[in-house]
C-alpha cells in the first residue's frame, strides 16, 4: 500500500488550486483547436521548404515490399530493422529533402533535444556512435539520422520532397496502391505510416495576419537567408532588425536567447508561460564512452521510461530534469516502488495526493527561478507559470530566463489572451501596436485536428473505407499499431500505445514490433495480415480502461494540446490517448504476446 508521508508544507495547496483554476479559466476559449489558422491558400508558403532546391524525377509505378512514410526517427527505426532482417526492397516516401523528420524541418538556432541524447538518439550502438553532448543540437542529430540512412543503405530507393496523396487497399493486387503529389502510382505489400504527430505546422487564427508586410516564417522553416547566421546562432542579419517571436512553447525556449543575442529588439510575445527548469548540459567524458558496454543504450532507455513512469530502479542513470521531476520527488516522500507505476497504482487516490503536492512543489521551484534569475519583478512575475507540471511539456534551459536581463529584450505578456491583431506594420496586444521587422510564428503544430487534415493525406482500407471514418468516434487499434479493414498496414504513433518521455524508447518497441510481424508474414508466406474484431475491440477496452486516472487531471490543466486546447472531451481523450501505463508495461504486454507464438488476435490470408 501507498503510505503517505505527512511532510510539512511550505505552502498553501488550496490557494494554489485556486489560483491554477484561475489561470485556466482565463485561457479557456469556445473555439478550441479552431482559433488555429490552417496553413493552406494564401498561407501555404509558410511550408515551402527552405533547405533543399526543388529536384525533378520521374514517377514510379512499379511495385515495392515496404512502403515506409515518413524518413524521421520512427521510419529510419522501421528501416534499419528490416534492413537487418534481409528486406531489400523499401521505399521511403518523405516530404522532406532528406532523412531526420522533425530534425529535418526544425532548425531555428539552440534546437537541440530535451531529453538525454544517449537514449533519444536511435541505434547509437549499431552505428557506432556516442553524441557529443548530454543535450546534442540539432545539426548532429540531423546528421545522425543521415548516418543511419547510410549505415543501413536506406537512401537506396527513397522518394525525398515527395508528398503522400492517397493511400487505397487493393484487393485484386492485395497491396496498398501510394500516390503522391509527384504523381507516383505504385504499390507496396506492407505500408508503414511514420508520419509523425507533430509535423504540420499552425499558425494563430488572429485577424489581418495576410496584412503584415514585413517578413515572417515559422520555426519549423527557419529562414536564415534573411536571418544570417544558422543554428549556433549568430544572426547577424537581425542586428538592426525588430523582430517578434508569437508563442513561448518549448520551440521558443530554445530559439530566444539566440535571437535576444542577435536581434536589435526582440518582443516575445507571451500567452501561456512554459516552466523552465535546470538544463545542466555537458560534453561526453570520452572515458565514460569507453565504458560503454553492449546492450547499454536499451538498458539506459529502459532505466530512464521505468523512473519516468513512476515504477522503480536502483539507480538513475540518466539522472535528468525529467527523473528529478518525475522519479525523486515522488520517492523522496512515498518511498520505494509504493507507486507501481502510474496505470498501476497500488492506491490510486492517496498517490494522486501525493503527486499533487510533488507537483505544488516543483512548480514552486520552477517559480523561484523566475525570481532568482529574471532582474525586473513584473517580468519575473509574468515568467511565472500557474499549472501542474505536466499540463505543458516541461522545458529545460539555462539562457532562456536571463535573456529577459538584456536591455533590447521586451516581453509582452498578455494575461492569457494572446496576441489580437496583426498589422501591415506589426503585432497588436494589450491594446498596442508593436512595430517590427520580422514575425516569427512559434505557434506550435496540428495535434487535435482531423487525421487527413494533419497527414495530408487520405487512406482507404478494405471496401474504400477511410480511415478517418472508421475512427469518426475514436481511434481503434490492437496494439495501436494495426486496424482492422487496413491490412498489412501498420501505424506509428502515440494512440493507444505506451508511452515515454523519451519517444525514441516507443519507436524502438514499435518498430521491433512491426518489423517482427512483417518477417513472419515473409517467412511464413502470409498474404494478408489484419486485426480480428475482438482482439481490437479488447485493447481498445483495455487501454480506456487503464487512462481513467488522467481525465480530472486534464480537465483541471490550462489549454494546449495536450487537453485537446481546454476541452478534453472524457471518452475521446481515453480512447485516443496513449496506454497510461506507459511504454515499459506496453513493451512487456507486446513482447509476450509476440513470445507466445501464434499472434492471437491477427487474421492470416495465406499466399
Ligand atoms: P507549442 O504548441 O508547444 O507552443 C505554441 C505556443 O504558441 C504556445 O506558447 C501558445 O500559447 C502560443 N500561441 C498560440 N497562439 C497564440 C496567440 N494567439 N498569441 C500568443 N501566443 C500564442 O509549440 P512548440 O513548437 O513550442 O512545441 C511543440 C512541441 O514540439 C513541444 O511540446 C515538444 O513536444 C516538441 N519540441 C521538442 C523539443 C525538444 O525536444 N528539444 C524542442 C521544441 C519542441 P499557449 O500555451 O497559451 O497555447
């Protein structure tokens, strides 16, 4: 049983209840994910692509084994595993210019990742290669996805700048039909859709936005031939520049204290304040990389998912902002494994307790900062943000904070209304006219919006179903990987899977996974492979089930994407959610029924 301790409090939780209610409902608005602007028409030149020129090819229309969408960490996984299976025939189809995902499309200076490199960066042990750094920037990550396309000869046959258009079961060939904007029309046995969750850009729906007749970009296409500079820093074409930043997620964490260095005047435009908390990075000691034994990174990764989901190990390897916040604040006042991991817990409602505090605790640490750090008082004060912890993705930084110190930086809070108008001149909030130079739109990615919408693209399954019909009223997966009436098509994502902090330890389990299915239908001359009615319908109960816990919590968070912007629709968020328990019960369910043998649950067409 959970015993909870009975620490003294150094503060007032109902005050702080209160005051996290209010924030919220100053943020709450009718329109959800609406108040967002569509990047299409008029706008689509926000997600022309600023870092490869346009190359011409000739279509394809021949026929491929596996298709795979998406050349980011998820579909280079896919790749490699089957690669080391002995499939030769695999296509990538990539919208980008090259391999790395969202490492290839965001590149706004001081990108880098937020958690460890030495568990985010995949098959470090099979390419031979240990990051530089704790936190590796963006160009070394983006190069390591490149490593890996070539170690495992991955560029073979991939369709880079290529778009999906539609992908349509057919029966006859019993494999998908791909078409893409560049008017391939070929088909592929298995499909794998690694398009990621986050990868189209939004921008926020505020009037006169197409009046602004200065420059303006989004991060994820970073225009450094207006800039100068490249994601060291160094943006020299801003020196006389003002420029605005809209948004203060974890993107702009990390891109304004380059721009703070570089700008003449930089306005960070603010809604919502991200909690920032202690970076602490470092380079690699090369004699710890010696060290290293095999196995070590799986054996990093799982220490660090097992720690980060409330479960328990001897020791924190990874020893982060992300163990801290999760890991020992919650052991320093329950102790042990009293948890069992939050989709477990021994007892749920004293643990919530207990987590509520750790969480009141935390947030007064990430507070403190703000004042210790920032000089001015009411810019501290605005820095300050009123939620629990994990109703924003937390962020880490060790500039960010200061950059408010420099005399050419402003922040413009706007009490939770954001920013009202864009002019031909600049940015109006609070009632004033901010004139710039340059508009940086910070504003995030598509996450609750319609599946076609986010993809670009529709799939159509047995009988010309699509797919976001079939899941109108929620997603339905076994595993989260497989639908039935999609055979052989599998599915990279976060619905109904367990997840992690470190999402390269879930695209690890779920390549593993797909890659071992599409062997067994190789080696065991299986035509079709697809999901029986009851086996999905039982991990659909299944994984309702289990996110029961979260729903309270989420409806008492203020919006953003991870409540579906404020109105976390109950049913919805659990069926479309991840598996609460997280990836290491995930990974142990998946890997016990592959180890059973017969794939119970999946229907077989023999060939
Ligand atoms: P987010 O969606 O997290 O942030 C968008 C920002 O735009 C929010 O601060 C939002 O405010 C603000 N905004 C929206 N509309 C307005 C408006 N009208 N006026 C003012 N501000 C507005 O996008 P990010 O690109 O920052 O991050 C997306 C995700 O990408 C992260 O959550 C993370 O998962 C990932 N990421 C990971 C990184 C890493 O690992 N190193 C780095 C960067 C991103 P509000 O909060 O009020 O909605």
């Amino acid at each position: 049983m959970a015993q909870e301790a009975a620490p003294t409090l150094d503060f007032d939780p109902d005050a702080l209840r209160e005051k996290y209610r209010i924030e919220r409902d100053k943020r709450l608005r009718a329109d959800g994910n609406n108040q967002y602007l569509e990047v299409t028409d008029g706008f689509a030149h926000y997600l022309d692509d600023p870092y490869v020129s346009p190359i011409r090819r000739e279509p394809c229309t021949d026929e491929v084994e596996v298709a795979v969408i998406g050349g980011g960490h998820g579909g280079l996984l896919i790749g490699a595993k089957l690669r080391k299976a002995g499939v030769e025939s695999i296509r990538y189809i990539e919208k980008g210019g090259d391999f790395g995902g969202t490492w290839y499309w965001n590149r706004y200076p001081g990108a880098a990742c937020d958690t460890e490199a030495y568990i985010y960066m995949p098959l470090l042990e099979e390419t031979g290669y240990v990051p530089t750094e704790k936190y590796a920037k963006a160009p070394e990550i983006l190069a390591h996805c490149q490593r890996i396309g070539k170690h495992f000869d991955l560029y073979r046959d991939a369709l880079f700048q290529t778009q999906i258009t539609e992908l349509r079961w057919d029966e006859a060939k019993a494999a998908w039909n791909v078409r893409t904007d560049r008017g391939d029309n070929f088909h592929a046995r298995f499909v794998c859709m690694a398009n990621g969750p986050l990868n189209r850009p939004k921008l926020p729906g505020v009037p006169g936005i197409e009046s602004f007749k200065g420059h303006s970009f989004h991060t994820s296409r970073w225009d450094y031939a207006y800039t100068g500079g490249d994601s060291y820093g160094n943006m020299t074409g801003l020196a006389d520049k003002r420029v605005a930043v809209i948004g203060t997620g974890a993107t702009a964490i990390q891109c304004v204290p380059h721009l703070g260095a570089s700008a003449g005047e930089l306005y960070v435009f603010q809604r919502t304040p991200s909690s920032v908390d202690v970076r602490a990075n470092r380079p690699t000691e090369a004699d710890w990389a010696q060290s290293l034994q095999p196995g070590w990174q799986r054996h990093r990764q799982e220490n660090f998912s097992t720690l980060t989901s409330g479960g328990y190990a001897e020791e924190d390897l990874v020893s982060d902002g992300w163990t801290e916040i999760i890991g020992k604040l919650l052991r320093g006042r329950i102790g042990g494994d009293a948890l069992g991991g939050f989709g477990g817990t021994p007892d749920p409602e004293a643990a919530g307790r207990v987590i509520e505090m750790a969480d009141y605790e935390k947030m007064n640490q990430i507070r403190a900062r703000c004042d210790a750090t920032v000089h001015d008082r009411a810019t501290a004060d605005a820095l300050k943000p009123w939620y629990r912890q994990f109703c924003k993705r937390p962020c880490f930084h060790d500039e960010y904070l200061l950059t408010y110190n420099r005399p050419n930086v402003t922040l413009v809070d706007t009490q939770g209304r954001g920013v009202e108008r864009i002019t031909e001149k600049g940015v109006v909030a609070n009632g004033v006219e901010y004139e710039v130079d340059c508009i940086i739109y910070a504003s995030g990615f598509e996450v609750g919006t319609a599946l076609e919408r986010r993809a670009g693209y529709q799939v159509y399954g047995e009988g010309g179903l699509a797919l976001s019909e079939k899941w109108r009223d929620g997603v339905s997966t076994l595993y989260g990987m497989q639908t039935r009436g999609f055979p052989n098509c599998f599915i990279v994502g976060l619905a109904q899977v367990g997840a992690s902090a470190n999402i390269t330890h879930v695209l690890e389990v779920q390549s593993s996974h797909i890659s071992h299915l599409i062997q067994h239908a190789r080696e065991h001359e299986v035509l079709t492979m697809d999901v029986a009615e009851e086996a999905e319908a039982a991990w659909v109960q299944k994984v309702m089930d289990a996110s029961l816990a979260n729903i309270n919590y989420l409806e008492s968070c203020t919006p953003g994407y991870y409540n579906n912007e404020g109105q976390p629709n109950g049913a919805l968020i659990r069926r479309n959610g991840t598996f609460a328990p997280g990836i290491m019960a995930f990974s142990r369910i998946v890997e016990e029924w592959r180890e059973e043998g017969n794939l119970a649950g999946l229907e077989f067409k023999r060939m």
